[in-house]
C-alpha cells in the first residue's frame, strides 16, 4: 500500500522495538522503551513495538495502538518464566520476518539481556540482513552460573551487533567484558525521567525540626532479592528504634512481601510501616509526595530511574552504592550508605535526616528536570540510529569469523545455529515471497518535535 500519509518520507528511519518486557507489564526497561519511542514518534520516525502476549486481566493479542499512534505487535508467543519466552530460534521466525516486512522496517532495536526474545529478534533480524541495535539496562557478575550462562548467551547474540547502547558508564565496563565487545561500538545514553510528571506538592514544605517533626522515607520497588528487600527489613527495624518521629511507606510487590509482614509483626511496627502493595505508574507521584526521603537498597543497579523520579518530586534519596548509581545525581542530592550491611544503610538514613531542613523540593525538581530530558535521550539515540544505517551489510561468511570467534565448541555451534536459521529463512522467502506481503499503511505524522530552548 505504501505511505498514504502524505508525509516526507526521506528522512524518516523506521524501528522496531523488540523485548519481553513492555506494557501491561511495568518497570524500568518498559518505562525506557515507552518513552524512547514516544519521543521518536515526535520526532518523525515511525516506531513500532514486537513482544509476545500476555493473559490475564490485562489480556494483550494480536495489534494495538497506543499513544501517539504507537504500533504494538503481541505475538502468539507463550510465556514461560518470569514473563520470558521460550527461546526456541525458528518458532516465531516466519511471523518476525512478516512484520518488518510489512512495516518496512530499517533497524531491529532489542533490550535487556534477560529477555529471550530480544536474542531471538536480533539474530533473526541479522541473518534477514537487519541492522541490529542492543540496549543493555542491568548488571551481571561473571562467576555465578546464572551468569556465566548468560554472559555466553549475549556473547554468542551481539557478535555480529552492529552497536550497543548502555545507560551508564559503569554498565558499559561490564557489558564490554561481559560479551568481549570493541567498547568503540557501545555508546552510553542514559535513562531519562518525564520531570511534569514527578512534581513535588506546591504547599509542601520541609518539616521545621527534622529531629521531633514526623518523616516518612518512602520506599518503591519490586520487592525481591535483587532489590536488597533483605537488607530493608533490617534496617526499618534499626532506624524505628534509634528515630521515633521517623515511620516508613513501602510501595510494590514481590516474593520479599512476607519478609517486611513478618518484620512488622515480630517489631510491633504496624503504625510505623505500611505497605501499599503495587503502585500503579501514575500513582507513583502521590506515593512519593507523601515522603521526605526515598531509600534504594539495591544490590545491583545499572542506573535507576526510581531515584529520579523520587528527586524530581523533591525527595532527598538515600542509597546503596553499587553499579551506576554514584553516576545519577549531584552529591548534595543524595547520600551512600558505606558498605551494603542493614547498619550502614540505616546509618546514612539517620544522617540524612537532619539536612532535610535544608532541602528545596522545587529546587530538586528543577535540576532534575534540566539534567534529564527523553528527548536528548531520542536524539543521541537518533545519532546511533544514523551511524548505522549507513554500515555494510555483513555476509554470512564474516558472520561465520565472527560466531567462531565465541571457542572451539561454542563457536561451532553458533556457527550451525546461524546456517540453520539462514537455511530456514531460504525456506520462508520461497513459502512467502517477500513482494507478496501487503505493506502496512503508515499513520500520519501528528506530532513534531518541541523547539529547542536556546541557551
């Protein structure tokens, strides 16, 4: 059918988000690729969305449209294990390579390292011919077998990647070791926040006597193992007994829930703890605008978007220090626990008490919100876009050097997992011929891009 939008076409890059985790499901990664592709829409590229379905309540199948004409493809692909797919290489290949056809589709864009069908997007979409883009968002070791399966796994998937994106410094240093990548292919580009959507209460103000005067410290993540959950029920227990003024909010849910419950009952704490259980998105504000201080436990975080959004709405933050965290926010915005122990981490959050006195929340919100913006993210992410889209096109042999570059065995079979699905796709361009597949008409473009301010 072809544009029908009457729009310029010329310079308009065409994309493909591909990942496990994507809305009704929430979190970081969702967040990033949402408003990754909500403010390249508004800047003129069409944009769509692969993941597989999801049952329940929040039942998702076949096309939706969301904001901004924002194009979603639920594929008829079953969840297996914490909402990723069963990595299978060929099962979903026929119906992948029908939509970019059909969408005419330029860059395959994959995320998270955990999400099987982001591996499987990007191989696919290499063996087509596809430039291939990955964003990593988390951090792993290298000595768990968790981790050692995955680190081979990413090595074996981004071989033959045309550039990776990392949201922070330190993410880039272990994605580059984990899946031996030339660091002059992976750019950093971080995580954003949406500052009119995080603003503090216009009739706030710091409590007088942060000593005597009734603190909050809010506290919104999944509550698992990951997230230091351990660590947090620990530390409420350390805090109520050394501040009486202080009580503590928890938002969220997870395996961890019984732990804080149990912590509650055993502490007598029910007055001074509450548990909200989930927090819907847009409720996120009116939990954090009913703190003074938000408290990050992670054990591992690449970046952390909550810290942002609980800055933005004027919160001072408290956290661990690991992984690219330190690299968020200004020193007097935040303060580290010294090591990763319950004492420590109650100690700083005792420290902080006494300069909440001092603390500005419209000043916060207004840092926060010149420091990180979606739109800066979408235009160096434009730039990646750009780069390479003018590479060559690699043929199967050089991808053949490069997945035996993996080892002696690894290499091997990496090398028969790419003639498999380069033979397979033989099989589907003969079955579907490519010029027999109707081309999706584009929406038109409502949206442009905000002016820049000037400096």
């Amino acid at each position: 059918m072809g544009n029908a939008s009457g729009d310029d076409d010329s310079d308009r890059l065409r994309i493909a988000m591909c990942c496990d985790f994507f809305y009704p499901r929430l979190g970081g990664v969702e967040m990033h690729i949402w408003s990754l592709s909500q403010c390249l829409l508004r800047r003129g590229h069409k944009v769509i969305v692969i993941t597989h379905q999801t049952d329940g309540p929040n039942k998702r199948q076949g096309i939706r449209y969301m904001t901004n004409n924002l194009k979603v493809y639920y594929l008829p692909l079953v969840p297996m294990v914490d909402n990723v797919t069963l990595p299978t290489f060929t099962v979903g290949f026929g119906l992948f390579r029908t939509v970019l056809i059909r969408e005419r589709i330029q860059i395959v864009h994959g995320h998270q390292a955990t999400s099987a069908f982001m591996h499987e997007c990007i191989l696919q979409a290499k063996t087509m011919g596809y430039k291939a883009i990955y964003t990593d968002h988390s951090l792993f070791g290298f000595a768990d077998a968790a981790s050692i399966h995955l680190n081979k796994v990413m090595k074996f998937t981004l071989s033959d990647i045309d550039h990776a994106i990392c949201v922070s410094h330190t993410c880039k240093e272990n994605l580059v070791l984990r899946a031996s990548l030339d660091p002059s292919i992976v750019s950093t580009i971080p995580n954003a926040v949406d500052a009119s959507k995080f603003t503090p209460k216009e009739t706030d103000a710091p409590p007088i006597d942060p000593l005597k005067d009734p603190i909050t410290v809010v506290i919104i993540s999944r509550l698992v193992y990951r997230k230091g959950i351990d660590l947090v029920g620990k530390t409420i227990e350390l805090v109520c007994a050394r501040c009486p003024n202080v009580k503590f909010l928890i938002g969220g849910d997870g395996n961890k829930r019984l732990l804080l419950e149990e912590m509650r009952e055993k502490c007598q704490l029910h007055d001074r703890v509450t548990l909200w259980g989930a927090v819907p998105h847009e409720e996120v504000r009116n939990v954090l605008n009913q703190g003074h201080i938000f408290l990050n436990s992670s054990l591992t975080e690449s970046f952390c978007i909550a810290i942002l959004e609980a800055a933005a709405c004027g919160l001072f933050v408290v956290s661990t220090r690991v992984g690219g965290v330190p690299e968020v926010l200004p020193p007097d915005m935040i303060r580290f626990s010294k090591d990763i122990t319950p004492e420590d981490l109650a100690d700083a959050v005792v420290e902080s008490i006494p300069l909440l006195a001092k603390v500005d929340k419209q000043a916060f919100h207004n840092r926060v919100e010149k420091m990180y913006n979606w739109y800066d993210v979408a235009e160096r992410t434009e730039r990646v876009y750009r780069n390479v889209i003018q590479l060559p096109t690699s043929p199967l042999i050089h991808r053949f050097r490069k997945y035996y570059g993996m080892g002696p065995v690894a290499g091997i079979l990496g090398c028969i997992i790419a003639a498999c699905l380069f033979l397979y796709l033989q099989y589907l361009a003969w079955r579907k011929p490519a010029d027999e597949i109707e081309l999706a008409w584009d929406c038109p473009l409502h949206a442009k891009p905000p002016p820049k301010e000037t400096k």
